[in-house]
C-alpha cells in the first residue's frame, strides 16, 4: 500500500510504500530526511459505501474556508438547497496541516448531512 508523506522542510508530497511498520524513514527529493509516523485514518469511517455515494451525488457545491491558524470549516450545498457545516480543529498550531482539516471538516460534514438527510437516501 503507497501512503502520501510530505516533507516538512519542504512542502514536497513524496509517495512512499507501506508494509505495516508504524514509523518510517522518508527521503524526498530534495534529499531531506525525515520520520514519517503512520496515524490509521478512514475517510469513510460511520457511512457505508451506497449511501456516501448516493450523498456525494447530491452535493452542488464544497467550500472550505480556513477560519485561523488552528481551524478549518467545510460547507456543503445540496441539490435541495439545504446547507451543511462541519469543522476540524488542533489543540497545537505547529500541529495545524490544511490538507488534513479540509478532510476531517468535510467528513465531519458528511457525517452531519447523513442524519439530517437520511431519508433521501433510502
């Protein structure tokens, strides 16, 4: 399985294998070194496949709006017109990666647009 490390020093996205260990040693291409520690984290953890799908369908429109240096906010606007928010925050600004917010604020939003919405998916 190839997982997605970026370098700290440099920002440079550097595509490394897998195989189970926790911690691993990353060389980019700018030949920095450094730890890379493997956190598992499911994108699709609390919704089935059938009903994300039917749900992402529904989605007109993602925005994503960076409210500090700690904070990240995804709004999601449906076909229906109906409106979804969700958030993601770190307790520690060196700990902040907006990639990662945007993810957990959209899933976070996810979650939310599924119990408020749930009946247009049966």
């Amino acid at each position: 399985m190839n997982i997605e490390s970026i370098c700290p020093k440099c920002g440079e996205i550097n595509n490394v294998e897998l195989k189970g260990e926790k911690i691993l040693l990353v060389a980019c291409k700018n030949s920095h070194k450094y730890d890379h520690i493997v956190i598992p984290y499911s994108r699709t953890i609390g919704i089935k496949d059938d009903k994300r799908a039917k749900l992402e369908e529904m989605i007109v429109e993602k925005k994503f709006h960076r409210m500090s240096d700690k904070s990240t906010i995804c709004l999601l606007i449906f076909e229906n017109g109906y409106e979804v928010e969700g958030r993601s925050t770190v307790r520690d600004m060196a700990d902040f990666r907006l990639v990662i917010g945007k993810d957990k604020a959209y899933e976070q939003a996810l979650r939310k647009s599924m119990e408020a919405l749930g009946a247009y998916l049966v």
